[in-house]
C-alpha cells in the first residue's frame, strides 16, 4: 500500500516539473516573440535553429579538444613519419611524366579513367618489322584484361581495324601489356611454309601463323574437335590439308578416316587412310559414323574394364575423322523419311563429338555454307575448337564461332577479313581468338610426309603378329584380291560350319569386323577394310 501511493506521488511530482517546465519554455519563447517583434511559429523555428546551432559548435569544440589530446600522446617518431611519408607520395606523383600518344588513346578507349595516366617511364614503342610495339603498364588497380576487352576502341583510336592489333599478356605482371599495331593490313606480306623441324618443335599442332608470323594452333587435339567453317573458295580444304600434314608430323601415329565431299579434296592422304571415302551420299556418312561409334563403344569398355579391376586406364591409338562439305550430309529432301534420316544422323553425329573424345576420336567437320540449318545446333554445340574464314555477315560468323562469340574477350569479326586472301581464319580455342593464315604446302612436301607414314605402316603390318585377320589380309593379298565372298573365306580360315548365317556369323567374330557386299550384293570381305582393321589394332 506504502509503495503504490509513493508512486502515486511520483507520477504527480514528475507531471507538476513537466508542467513547470512547458510555462518556463513558453515564457522564454514569449519574452523573444516580445523583444523580436515576430509571430509565435517564426519564435519557435528560430529558437529550435539556435539550439542546434549551439549543440553542433559544442561537438566540434569537444571532438577537437580530443584531438589535440591523442595528438600529444603519440611517439615523436610516429609524429614526425606521417607527414614524410604524405609529402614523399605526392613528390612521387608530381614526378610522374604521362606517355601522351597511349595516355590519350587508352583514356579515350576507356581503358584508363580519364584521371589516371600511362607513365612515360613504364611505356616504350619498338618499331618490328611489321609494325609498332607498345610495351607498358596499365596504372595500380587496371590489368591487361582492360585492355584486352576493349581491343576493337583501341584499334579505332588508332585509326587502325581490329585486325592489325595483336596483344600479348606478361607472365610476371597482370599490369604489363605487349600490344603489336600493324603498319599494313594482316597477311599483306606472304610468309612462307614452315619446316619439319618448326612443326615438330611447336608446342602443340600448328594450324598456320599469325599475324607476325609466327606459329599457330592448339595445344592439343586429345579430346577436342574442330568445326571449320567458311564460304566457298575461300581456302577450307588446303588449310585442312596443311592440318592432316602437322598432325602426321606432330603425332606420327594414329588412323584417319576420311570422307571426301569434294571427291578430290583430301585424296592426297588416301593411301594411308584406315578408312577413306569420296562422296556425297549421307549414307556413307552414316556408316562412317556407326563404326567409329562402335570403336568408341569398345573402347569405353576397356576402360570399364580397367576401372573395374583397379587396373592403369588404357591408352589408344588417337583417330581422327575428318569430313569435308559436311553440310550435304545434314541435308534432307523435305520428304518424312529425308527429315527421319537428317535427325539420326544428326544424333548420331552428336553423340561421336560428344562422348568419343575421352576415347581419343577427334572430329573434324568442314562446311562451306555456314547457315543457321547447315549443321544441326546439336552437333554444333560439341566442338571445343571453331575456325571460320571470310565470311558475309556477323550473323554467319555465330553459326561458325558461336551464338555469344561477339560477347567473348577480344573478339574478331570474320566478316572483315579480306576474301582476296585465302587461308585467312579466326581461330577460336581455349576462349582465345587468334587472327592466322593456314599453310600452303607444295605437293612435293605433303607426298614425302605421306610416304614416309606409308612405308612404316608397311613395317609395321608386316611386324605384325599372327592372326586370323592377318590371314585374312595375307590371303587376300597373296591372290591380288580386292573383295573375298564369306563363303571362300570361311574355310580358308578354318571354317567349316555349312549353315551360311552361322558360317558367316562365326567369320564375323573371328576377324573382329563386320561383313560388307560387293558391287553384285554378295556378302564378303573388302581387303581395305580387313587392312584398316588390321593396322588400328583397336
């Protein structure tokens, strides 16, 4: 009872000062309303004004006072390095001298801001033989990546195209960048084919050189494939025989399988293809892609196999496939049974570049109409490596380099290489595009590299171990035979199983290869497939 009427009494004590209080206040606001002669709203906002006015002049004073303070209890050291150091930096920047040609045009670019600068003491210019090299740093907080994505601003600065620029990162400083301005347009000057020892000295396969000259390409074909693309007559299929002949002197070994779609095109390298093939017909390409399929199936199960049984991955033989004019075989006639064929062999198609590179089948595909519907976007899709040369329109280049190539780092437009130039392509690889020109071989130098891998293929299928394939080959060739029918064979092999379907079965699993027809429909043995078998091993 004591406590409630204690705080009864508090309650009316507190209201009794608050009302004291406000008539104090409103005294005070009506003696300054009486001596200024102003109405009652302007007395309050000029009272509230001085009030804060006060309290904010108050702050400083104390934070101030604070200051000078913590100042005097600092070290002398301390005291007397701060304003040192301060003056040594700004002595630094006033020092600093800008470069005035690559200050104005990276500024102008947008690489730099418009307060930073290019140091005249970290820039130099060499004139090279084919043109002016800039060497600089990029200023503290830019990198050469700036640069890199805005190559076509520079270039326009410069007064030059995208094409006469090539750059070059540092491999010590993010900020160092090595930037080549042509003095005449890309590949004006011919340059001349390289040597045996350049190709097998490059790190990696050469697809032709750049724009200085040196040499180009990719690190690795181990599981990638390569989309080339380009119109007609703009040099596809001598810049992929340059391609076949680096690849025979940078891997020595491995099988090719060839389809022809010009018919002589790639004929140089028949002899030593495991499998070639000259024509136009889907169905070959279609066949093509079953066996090399299958090979990939029967590779994955080695490796299952392996895996299986905690053994070391085996390692295989490389193969590459390679198709020139591959449009043709995405065509169809309209028809039910043309769209039901161009969908298979589209699927078909997408699952070798997809799933055949972990077994070491690399795909390469040629087409000289790189429209929207030339090859599937499905097949398109699993190419790693794209190439396009001169083509008409931006539109047609994303057929060949990609939907979102022009969104990629530095790109460079197809569509402004020069046609008169052949063998000029943009080399899309490792999300890098680099401007070169394929090789132009003579046909002296492609026949002594073809020979030279045909006369240790011969040694080597004479080397190898007996078998009934090599029976087979053995026998066929004994008796200057290109096709032997099953039912010859068979008991030249041991055979003698006189049901046809089973005899031929049987000689089917003996050889490990499958049975074609001769030009009369009769079931046999095609010597060129039993010698691709023979020296594929796998």
């Amino acid at each position: 009872m004591g406590k409630k009427q204690q705080a009864s009494d508090d309650l009316y004590g507190q209201m009794a000062g608050a009302i004291g209080g406000l008539v104090v206040v409103f005294g005070i606001l009506a003696a300054i309303k009486d001596r200024l002669g102003l109405s009652w709203p302007a007395t309050v906002l000029v009272t509230a004004g001085t009030l804060i006015a006060l309290g904010y002049l108050a702050w400083r004073i104390r934070t101030g006072v604070k200051r000078l303070w913590a100042r005097d209890r600092q070290p002398a050291a301390v005291l007397q390095e701060t304003p040192a150091t301060a003056l040594e930096v700004a002595h630094t920047d006033a020092q600093a001298v800008p470069h005035p040609e690559l200050t104005a045009a990276l500024a102008t670019a947008g690489v730099i801001g418009r307060d930073q600068i290019i140091r005249a003491d970290e820039a130099k210019i060499t004139d090279v033989q084919t043109g002016a090299l800039f060497d600089f740093l990029v200023p503290e907080g830019r990198t050469y990546e700036d640069v890199e994505k805005r190559l076509g601003n520079v270039a326009g600065v410069f007064g030059v195209t995208r094409l006469h620029l090539k750059m070059e990162r540092s491999r010590d400083n993010e900020r160092r960048v090595q930037l080549l301005k042509l003095h005449q347009p890309p590949f004006t000057r011919p340059f001349p084919a390289p040597t045996r020892q350049e190709i097998a000295t490059f790190a990696g396969v050469p697809l032709g050189r750049d724009v200085t000259g040196e040499l180009a390409g990719v690190a690795t074909f181990d599981k990638a494939s390569l989309l080339v693309a380009g119109m007609t007559q703009m040099g596809k299929t001598t810049l992929i025989n340059g391609l076949i002949t680096c690849l025979l002197i940078a891997y020595k070994e491995f099988d090719l399988y060839l389809l022809d779609g010009k018919f002589c095109g790639l004929t140089r390298f028949e002899k030593i293809a495991t499998r070639y093939e000259s024509s136009d017909e889907p169905a070959v390409f279609e066949d093509m892609v079953d066996e090399l399929n299958q090979r990939s199936d029967n590779r994955y199960a080695r490796i299952m196999e392996s895996v299986r049984n905690r053994q070391p991955t085996p390692t295989f033989k490389p193969v590459f496939f390679i198709v020139d004019e591959a449009a043709d075989f995405f065509a169809h006639d309209e028809s039910k049974e043309g769209k039901e064929g161009a969908r298979r062999i589209a699927e078909k198609t997408r699952s070798l570049v997809a799933k055949s590179l972990e077994s070491g089948i690399s795909t390469v595909l040629m087409t000289q109409r790189p429209a929207q519907t030339a090859i599937p976007v499905a097949v398109r899709d699993q190419f790693l490596y794209r190439m396009c040369l001169y083509v008409a329109s931006s539109g047609t280049a994303k057929v060949a380099l990609g939907d979102t190539y022009f969104e990629t780092v530095a790109p460079i437009n197809p569509a402004l290489l020069d046609p008169e130039i052949k063998g000029q392509a943009v080399l899309f690889a490792g999300g890098r595009s680099t401007l070169i020109r394929g090789f132009n071989f003579s046909d002296e130098f492609i026949w002594g590299v073809v020979d030279e891998v045909y006369d240790r293929q011969q040694k080597a299928f004479a080397a190898a171990p007996v078998s009934p394939l090599k029976q087979a080959v053995d026998l066929m060739q004994g008796k200057h035979l290109d096709f032997m029918p099953t039912a010859e064979l068979a008991p030249a092999l041991g055979i003698t199983e006189t049901n046809p379907a089973a005899r031929g079965k049987k000689l089917s699993q003996l050889l490990g290869v499958p049975a074609g027809k001769s030009s009369k429909g009769v079931r046999g043995y095609h010597l060129a497939d039993l010698s691709a078998a023979l020296m594929s091993g796998s």
